[in-house]
C-alpha cells in the first residue's frame, strides 16, 4: 500500500531542508509522514556525502511512535528500513551507542549497567536483610548508613541529576547534607551496576563531553540526526545534542510543537527549543496546515496558543457541520452526558470517539472507579505483571519484557541485587527467552477476575510456565486507609487498575490526554474541572489576553481538543455561569446544554 502525499510548498520547503533544521508542526499537518518521506533521500545523501556505511537515525520517544516511523516506511517506499539507517528511542540510541559501549569511561560506573526505573526494586539495592534476634530486618547499606535518617525521609530511588544539580522527586535539592547524600546514593546505585533511565542519559552526557573520540566516531556513524517531539526533550536532551553538534554533527533536525509539550513531569524543556529557534544558524520552517479538523474546532484550540505561533488553517477537510457542545456536569448526570455525547457520534456516523480528562484519578472518577492509590499486595511482583500487560496492549513491548525480566529475576536468580542483574544480562537478548516471555504474556489471566481469583491463577501460571520448585504467593494487606481487604478479595481487579482493551467493563472509553497524544479520532469529549489548581484544567486556562508562552494546562487542553476531527464537546461543571463560558470561548459557536438527572436536554442558546 502506498501512501498519498500531497506536496505543499511548505512541505517541499522542509524535505529540501539540510544543515540545522527546526520544524515546526501544527496538530494534523502530516509530521510524521513528512518526515518518514525525506528519510530515503536523506539515507542517499548520507551514502553519497559522507560513504556508504553511515547512515540517518530518526530518534522519538516512544516505542510506538519508531514503529509507526518504520511501518509508514514500509508503505511509502516500498522497502524497509536497513542498515546503516536507524529508527530508535532516544533511550535506546543512548544506550545502544554510548552508555552500553562505553560505559567504562564513567569514573562512578564500576560494571556493566543494566535500566530500572521501577521505585520498588531499585529501593531494595540500598538496603540490606539482616537477622537480628531470629526476626529480619531493614538497614541502609553500609556506604550509605551515615545518610540513614535522610534514606527514610527521602528514597534514594526517586534522587536525579541534571547538569550538575541533584534532584528529588523531580525537585532540586540545595541543602549541602542532602546534596551530599544525593551524590553518595547515586555513585552506589552505579557502582553495583543499575541505573536509570535518567542516569544513562547524564552518564551518556559526561562521556561525550570527557570523550571526544566517542562524540566524533558516534558522528562520523550517524552524519543525520531526526528527533522528533523534540518540544519533550528535557534540558539533558538538548545538550546531548549539542554536544554532538560541536563534536563536527552537520544536520540535525528538531521537529515537533511547542504547543504540544506536556510532560513538564517529566522534565521537558520547550522554551529551550523555543530559544534554538532565535539562535543564528538554524532554518525554522512551519507545517500550519491541518490535514485533520475543521476550521471550527482549530479556532477554538488555537485561542490557546500564543499569537507568535504560525496560524493554522484547514486543509482538504470536510466539515459535517456538528456544532461544538459545552456540556455542564454534576456528580449526577455525567453518563448521561456521555450517553448524549455517544448518541451525537451515532447521529453523524462517528465511529472513534474518546472521553478524556486530566490525570488518571480524575478518568477514574469519571468511569465509578475507586482511589488510584489503593494497593491490594505487599509485592510489588503483581503490580510488574500489571503494568507488562497495560504495555503489550499498547504495543510497547520493550517496555513489557523489562518488566517481566524483573519478575523472573525475582523469582528465578535469588535476592542478590548482582545475582539479578547478572540474570538480566543473560537473557535480555537471548532468542528463546523472549519467545517464552512473550507467550507468558498472553496467559496472564484477565483482570476482570477478583482480585482473589487473579492472585491465586497468577501464582498457578507463574509456577507450572516457568517451572518454578515453589509456587509464588501474592500476600495481600490486611487493611488499607478505608478499606478491609477481606470485603475486597471479591472485587475485580480492573476496579482499580483499568486495562486499555476496550471491552473492559471499566475502561469504557475514558483515557487521560497524555495516553492519546499523537492521534486522531472523529469525536472528543473533554472534562474540565472548576478551576486549574493542582492538576486542574478548566475554562480559566483559555486566555482573555494576549498569550506570550503557554502554561502546560493550556498546551494539555491544546492537545485534547486538537485530536478531534469533526466534533469536540467540553464538559465544565454545573456551577459555571453559562454566561462565563460564552466570554471564555468568546468568537467560537457553541451549543450548551444541560442535562437533568432525568437525562433530559435543555438548550440554553
């Protein structure tokens, strides 16, 4: 199948593009296939300008997004990705290439690593079992016990580093003693061979910088970097990049939207992007045309944006005319709404729809599921298999083998942290494990069962498919803040932990804006909240003024409501003067309506 691509003279200007490139990409433009476009002539003009074993390596975020990279190639061009050509996560391409190989050149790094990024098991690594008085006990390991009374008040799982700045729980830490203890528990955790994912960024970073040699053969290897969503790079991400750039990178592409960087949480960094596109040397160039809603729906988002932001037009596509509705909720008709919301998709013959809301306690609220923070087990083995499940189902399953490889050395290399990486190491790339791990997957039991029945199968399965001596028991808690867990063996599991198959019961069709990042459905319902406090997002966000650089609230709304291709509802809270929603989205014609506990409509226009 070959994919139809319509060359614009925007488009043209980008596939033309060589040297430093920042493209800038509104929602719907085609980005991802305009790039999966200019990388078979990119792969020549490698071969041709700098020999035939140096190729592009096209860098995303995420699993899923490399293999729409890779299958869209496959049906552009007829052929597949090879060699010297990469697609990869940045991830991957930094371990690959550089913290992999070359590991050794980091002072602190003392054998090979291997990534954990889970809280649980890497809190284990800093903590030794010892037996006092027949009964075992917790203490910090023997480099770290003079920071014992820090470890308990702040984990040592969840320290980073950032360009020289230690942080905990993502906030920076300035006082001198927890400096200290954030440096000592960091050396440690790379001394005994783990690290995260963070680490091995900052660790990629350092042998860059004390390395040339490494930065100029990594070069020399990859003359053309992509990076796409580069509005998520964090501030470690950009230097990275430098960093090759000064090593002798001639062409190095940035792509992606400002508007659309919502992982603050995760350290990104768009105002950085931002400053590049004011630096002397790069080409900016703009894709503002939307090849996926109507005008109607881009005039509401792009009340969001900030007014420097190149002007997004509609382009090639059919308006149905289905009027943008503001819903008003209360804690009494909100499936109602979405009945409303279901019936108008039907009416208009809307087949991919989505409700979505801000956090995945506020998508819980909204399908009657209870607290997100409810834990049922005391192992963290479970919550593991859970959380490769949820992965496989959204086809990251890079993600989903680490994790069962963490079970499994749990359960099959004993408790010694060495022992458990050695185990890692064996199997990470052996054929016949994988094989085995990915047909595990499949036979994890259903999470519609109780949480009782889900243990006791789990444990079964875990036993007889890995031919275990004993079988594994999940110890659930006696009691939990409001809960006996007696009273919850019967429960299913997805009450508390949702499966995105949708045919869960529970899952409906409710997600949070970061899971739909990057898609297109005919039809969103957005639920916003009565003010943006907290995690908030509501009517406040849309701006009654000139917007100079948008809140992260803003771009989250930005990118909810820019997934929609013929029809876009909001839903605010009943307490909101309708005539506050008309100033809010003032120059935008909506319907409002509300909808009674009886489930009748009444239209306030």
């Amino acid at each position: 199948m070959n994919i139809e691509y319509d060359v614009t003279p925007q488009r043209q200007a980008y596939l033309d593009a060589r040297g430093y490139t920042i493209l800038t990409a509104c929602p719907g433009s085609g980005k991802t296939t305009s790039i999966v476009k200019k990388l078979l002539a990119v792969s020549r003009y490698c071969e041709e300008h700098y020999g035939r074993h140096t190729g592009f390596t096209c860098l995303s975020f995420t699993n899923k997004a490399c293999a729409e990279l890779k299958q869209k190639f496959r049906e552009m061009h007829n052929e597949r990705l090879a060699f010297p050509n990469e697609v990869l996560t940045i991830d991957s391409f930094i371990m690959q290439y550089v913290v992999f190989p070359f590991w050794y050149l980091c002072d602190d790094c003392k054998k090979k690593p291997i990534v954990v990024n889970e809280e649980e098991t890497l809190e284990r690594i800093y903590y030794n079992n010892v037996q006092i008085r027949g009964k075992w006990q917790q203490y910090p390991v023997m480099a770290l016990r003079q920071y014992a009374k820090l470890m308990y008040s702040k984990k040592p799982s969840l320290i980073s580093i950032e360009q020289a700045i230690f942080k905990w729980n993502y906030k920076v830490v300035t006082n001198a003693d927890e400096i200290a203890y954030c440096k000592a528990a960091i050396i440690y955790r790379l001394s005994k061979g783990f690290i995260t994912s963070g680490d091995a960024l900052w660790i990629a970073c350092y042998i860059l910088k004390h390395h040339q040699e490494v930065s100029k053969a990594l070069v020399a290897r990859f003359p053309y970097i992509i990076v796409d969503e580069a509005q998520d790079n964090s501030e470690l991400h950009f230097e990275f990049f430098r960093l090759l750039k000064s090593a002798g990178l001639q062409n190095l592409e940035y792509v992606g939207d400002i508007c659309q960087s919502i992982y603050g949480f995760n350290n990104a960094r768009p105002e950085l992007l931002q400053a590049l596109m004011a630096e002397e040397g790069w080409n900016v160039l703009p894709l503002s045309e939307c090849r996926r809603s109507n005008q109607r729906i881009i005039d509401l988002y792009c009340k969001l944006k900030s007014n420097d932001a190149p002007t997004i037009t509609s382009h090639g596509v059919e308006d149905k005319g289905v009027p943008i509705i503001v819903y008003k909720y209360d804690d009494g008709n909100v499936r109602d709404i979405i009945r409303d919301f279901y019936q108008v998709c039907d009416d208009n013959e809307l087949s991919s729809r989505i409700i979505l809301a801000r956090g995945v306690n506020k998508c819980k609220e909204l399908a009657g599921v209870k607290n997100v923070d409810f834990k049922y087990w005391k192992s963290e083995l479970p919550y593991l298999l859970i959380d490769a499940v949820f992965a496989s189902e959204a086809s990251d399953m890079d993600y989903a083998f680490r994790k069962i490889r963490l079970v499994l050395s749990g359960l099959l290399a004993g408790d010694s942290p060495d022992a458990k990486r050695h185990f890692i190491h064996k199997i990470e790339h052996d054929t016949d494990w994988n094989a085995r791990i990915f047909e595990f997957l499949r036979q994890i039991p259903s999470f519609s069962l109780s949480f009782k029945e889900w243990s006791e199968q789990t444990c079964v399965l875990l036993r007889d498919y890995w031919g275990l001596e004993e079988q594994p028991i999940f110890v659930p808690y006696q009691r939990q803040v409001g809960y006996k867990m007696k009273e919850m063996d019967d429960v299913p599991v997805e009450h508390f932990h949702q499966s995105r198959d949708k045919g869960s019961e529970y899952h409906k069709s409710i997600d949070t804006i970061h899971a739909v990042k990057g898609a297109t459905l005919d039809a969103v319902l957005l639920f916003l909240s009565s003010d943006s406090k907290g995690q908030g997002i509501s009517l406040n966000d849309f701006p009654h003024s000139t917007v100079r650089s948008m809140t992260e609230s803003q771009r989250m709304i930005y990118v909810a409501c820019s997934r929609a291709r013929q029809f876009l509802a909001l839903a605010v809270p009943r307490s909101i003067a309708d005539e506050k929603i008309r100033r809010a989205l003032a120059g935008v014609d909506i319907d409002i309506r509300n909808i009674n506990l009886q489930g009748e409509l009444s239209f306030t226009d």
